[in-house]
C-alpha cells in the first residue's frame, strides 16, 4: 500500500491513514472496531476504505478513536467498559461521532484518553486500575476532564502516560512492572509527578 502517513495496531486489527487523509482497516471485526458497519464476523485480510478527512487515528485492544481533520473524534468497536465515551455500554460498528475540538487521542486497551485543544485532557472507559486518573476504579461511559495544560498523552494497556506544557511528567494506573516510572511497583488512582 502505497503513501501511508501512519499505522495504529490494536489487538487484531490494524488502522492505516494515507497521506490523503483515507482511512483503511484490516483485520478482525469482533467488537466492531473496524466501523465500517459490517457484521462482527467479518474479517478483512484486505484493507478496506472506512472514511475520508482523517488527521490521525489510534487503535485500542478491540476499539477505534479517530480524529478528523476538523477537530471532530470520532468511535467505533468495542465498548463493554465505556471506552466509546458515548455515555452507553453498547458496541459500535459504524463510526460515529463522540465529540469535536480534540488536538490528539490515544487509545489503550479498554479505555481512551482525549486531548483537546484548549489543553484540558479528557477521558472514559476501563478504570479498574485507575488509568483515567479521576482517584477512583469506577469505569467511566461518559468523558470527563481529568486535568488541563496538558500537551500530550499515551494511553498504555492499563496506565496512562502524560506530559504537560511545563514539561512536567504525570502518571497514572497500573504500575505491576514499575510502568508508570516513579521507582516503584505501586499502582495509582490520580495521576502522580515524576522526576529524575
């Protein structure tokens, strides 16, 4: 496939942008996270056109978040823990819209983190390790703000990664492996400051 601008892999499925601002899908269609709005039993050994007007776009484990180049983000695929953000539990398999004024999103396993423009960082889904930041393991179907001056964000399998527009880095979630980078093994809930 030529002219590809990026790639985004989720558990089995694959999200490929062209430099013209397509976006194709391949792969498994269990939860519907290809949302083309074919039956998830479908699988594309083939990419397949899925929309047009794309600026980036982020794989989860069996969800889609992609961003249009309007600033509008838009959701497709699984959706048992909230990780659509469209305020219901039900899956998705067409792609739909979840809101607009978003700079970047970033997918993790079962749940999405939003940036928007104005720098505040949204999120919602899976919380049962406290990946969304909020001080508590509630899963959330609805975005909500965790926090503002935020210049980046990456959503891991079960914690979250955030840069600020002091330069100052905060995590969250999960930290079995020492993941979330503080020098220890201890999960958590909001997100903490880390330094060298």
């Amino acid at each position: 496939m030529a002219e590809v601008a990026s790639v985004s892999a989720g558990e089995s499925h694959t999200m490929i942008l062209k430099t013209n601002g397509s976006l194709w899908a391949a792969g498994s269609n269990g939860a519907g996270q290809l949302g083309d709005g074919s039956s998830s039993y479908t699988l594309k050994k083939t990419p397949e056109q899925i929309m047009t007007g794309v600026s980036s776009v982020s794989a989860g484990g069996w969800h889609t978040m992609i961003l249009k180049t309007n600033g509008s983000l838009w959701a497709a695929g699984a959706n048992s823990d909230g990780q659509l953000g469209d305020g219901t539990y039900i899956n998705r398999n067409l792609a739909f819209q979840v809101m607009t004024g978003v700079a970047s999103v970033s997918a993790g396993y079962a749940h999405t983190m939003i940036l928007k423009t104005n720098g505040s960082l949204c999120a919602a889904g899976l919380n049962e390790y406290g990946q969304l930041g909020d001080g508590t393991t509630e899963n959330r179907n609805n975005v909500f703000q965790v926090m503002t001056g935020v210049l980046s964000v990456s959503a891991g399998y079960y914690h979250t990664m955030i840069l600020k527009t002091d330069g100052s880095f905060w995590t969250t979630g999960r930290n079995t492996y020492g993941e979330l980078g503080d020098g220890t093994y201890t999960g958590r809930l909001t997100p903490g400051l880390v330094s060298y």
